[in-house]
C-alpha cells in the first residue's frame, strides 16, 4: 500500500467508519430508519441512515486508499468537506425535526474533527507525488 499519508489515514478512518457502522446496526433494531433521535453507541447518537452512512463513507475511504494515493487524497479531501459541511449544519439540527440523522453534540465534535484531519492530510499530503504524475503525464 505504501506509506503515502493519505492512504493511511484513509484506511484508518474507513476501516473506523465501517466497524461504527456495522455496530450500530446491534445497537438501533427496532429503531425507524430516520428517527430523529436514535439509540447511543459510546457516546455519539445513531439510528438505522446514520449507520448507512457510516458504512458509505468507510467503505469509500477504505476503496480509495486501497486503490492509490492520489484517489485515497481525492476522497479525503471530499469526505473531510463533507464532514466539516456536516458539523456546520449539525449545529442546527441537533433537537429538531429535520435530524433524520439522529446527531447529537458529540457527534458534532467527531465530524469537525474528523474533517479537520481528512481536509489537512487530503489538502497538504502528497501533493509533490501528485504533482510529479500530472508533469510527466
């Protein structure tokens, strides 16, 4: 795999993200899909979507980093955006109707932590390799 930074922390985070989602699914039974409030797995809210979710985005990083540095720097960065859009809009849903994600305040935490570390490593990582390719391309 090498020792690319993006490929590291794209399988670290994506195998993270597929092992939350798949437990959430023995924490949420009986849960509707999108409940607004779910069951608590540690601290973090989840219900049946926000569990999908997990699983989307895990497998995504997981297959990107598995696959090479510049893909494994491209879904980083998208995923890191993502989660920071996420966090910003999870301030306002959190108590309302419209959390069919069931976020709670520490999920909050996570996905701007989460994005703080996937845009650093996916915007500043790699970019001499990358830069490298498309030159002799």
């Amino acid at each position: 795999m090498g020792q690319s930074p993006n490929r590291i922390i794209g399988t670290a985070f994506g195998a993270v993200y597929l092992l939350v989602g798949i437990a959430g699914f023995f924490v949420t039974p009986g849960v509707d899909f999108a409940a607004t409030s779910g069951k608590t797995l540690i601290v973090f809210a989840v219900n049946p979507l926000h569990n999908v979710v997990h699983l989307l985005i895990g497998a995504a990083l997981l297959a990107a980093a598995l696959a090479s540095a510049s893909a494994a720097r491209a879904v980083n960065t998208t995923v890191g955006a993502v989660y920071l859009l996420v966090g910003i809009v999870g301030l306002f849903l959190v108590g309302s109707s419209a959390n069919i994600l069931a976020l709670n305040g520490a999920d909050n935490v996570l996905h701007f932590a989460s994005a703080v570390l996937l845009l650093g490593v996916g915007l500043a990582a790699d970019r001499a390799a990358t830069s490298e390719r498309l030159a002799r391309a």
